[in-house]
C-alpha cells in the first residue's frame, strides 16, 4: 500500500501570528489518512527529529468547491501542522527522497475493527460451557429433587396415608 504524503514549510498568513506554531519549526502536511491520530504523524516524521506537537487543521473547505455529502461526514485526508523541536528536522524532512514504510494506524479498521467488535460482545467458549455445566448440574439436583418428592408418602387432613398407584407398563403385562 502506498500512501503519499505532501509536505512544505509552513507559511503562516497574519491572523496565525499569535499561533503556537512556529513558522521555523513547523511543517505543512496534505493528505493524512482521516484514521491517523497525533501518535500516528508522529511515529512517521520521528525518523527525521523530535515531534514537538501534531496539530489537525479544523478548517472547513472552501465553499466554491462542491464536495458530495457523501464525502464530506467521512473526510477522508485531512492537513496537519507538525512542530519540531528544531528547524534542522524540517530541511531533512524537505531534502529527503526516500519513501517511508507505511505503518498500520494505532486504532483497528474496517474487518478487523468489526471482528473485535463481535467477539466482544461473545463470551469466551470455555466461560460459556462452565455455565452451561453449571446450569445443567442444578437442573439435573432440581428434577432428582421433584423425582424424590413425588414418590414420598402423602398424609391427608385427617392423618391418613394417601396410596398412590404406581404407573404399570401394559407391554409388560401384555406379553406375560
């Protein structure tokens, strides 16, 4: 996969004048993937000096430039401005001609994001079947229970042993 990033010397217009961006230390960067974060930049342009800081540009597109609604809630390349701690990182950053790796995003994406999504929401299998087994062993006490309860004497108001009959299998009779 590759991914191109575009890069120049930030140019700071006159309202930026009060910003926390340092023109001598600070670069331009087009075409972030929209699933970077700070950490993400940062790792990328640490080959060439300390990151100071990673600022995303908030700044909506020109209104004479027609974007599909579609496109517009996912944004996907934004600008940055990286700060370095010295203005030498940017003229290596600029006279550099080689091509970085391209390094996964520190958040899962796509398929993998929704693989871990289900198996969130889905206990372990071994949980699962030590509560099954659990519900089956009190299922198995309660009917031996209710098994036990049945074949019991009755007594009735008056103290009398009630005689319940027993259920007698007629293929047996039959066949005697």
């Amino acid at each position: 996969l590759t991914r191109y990033l575009y890069v120049r010397k930030h140019q700071p217009s006159s309202a930026e004048a009060d910003s926390e961006l340092r023109p001598d230390c600070t670069l331009f960067v087009a075409n972030v993937p929209s699933y970077y974060n700070a950490q993400d930049v940062t790792e990328v342009f640490n080959t060439y000096g300390a990151v100071e800081a990673v600022i995303f540009q908030t700044n909506t597109p020109p209104k004479f430039i027609p974007t599909p609604p579609s496109f517009a809630s996912r944004a996907p390349n934004r600008c940055a401005h990286v700060v370095f701690e010295s203005p030498e990182s940017i003229d290596e950053v600029l006279q550099s001609q080689t091509t970085l790796p391209f390094t996964q995003p520190s958040e899962l994406l796509g398929v993998d994001k929704w693989l871990n999504e289900y198996d969130a929401i889905r206990p372990a299998t071994d949980k699962l079947q030590l509560q099954v087994d659990k519900f089956m062993e009190m299922f198995d006490e309660r009917t031996e229970a209710e098994k036990h309860a049945r074949r019991g004497t009755v007594v009735d108001d008056d103290g009398f042993t009630l005689v319940q009959s027993k259920k007698i299998n007629k293929r047996k009779l039959v066949s005697e």
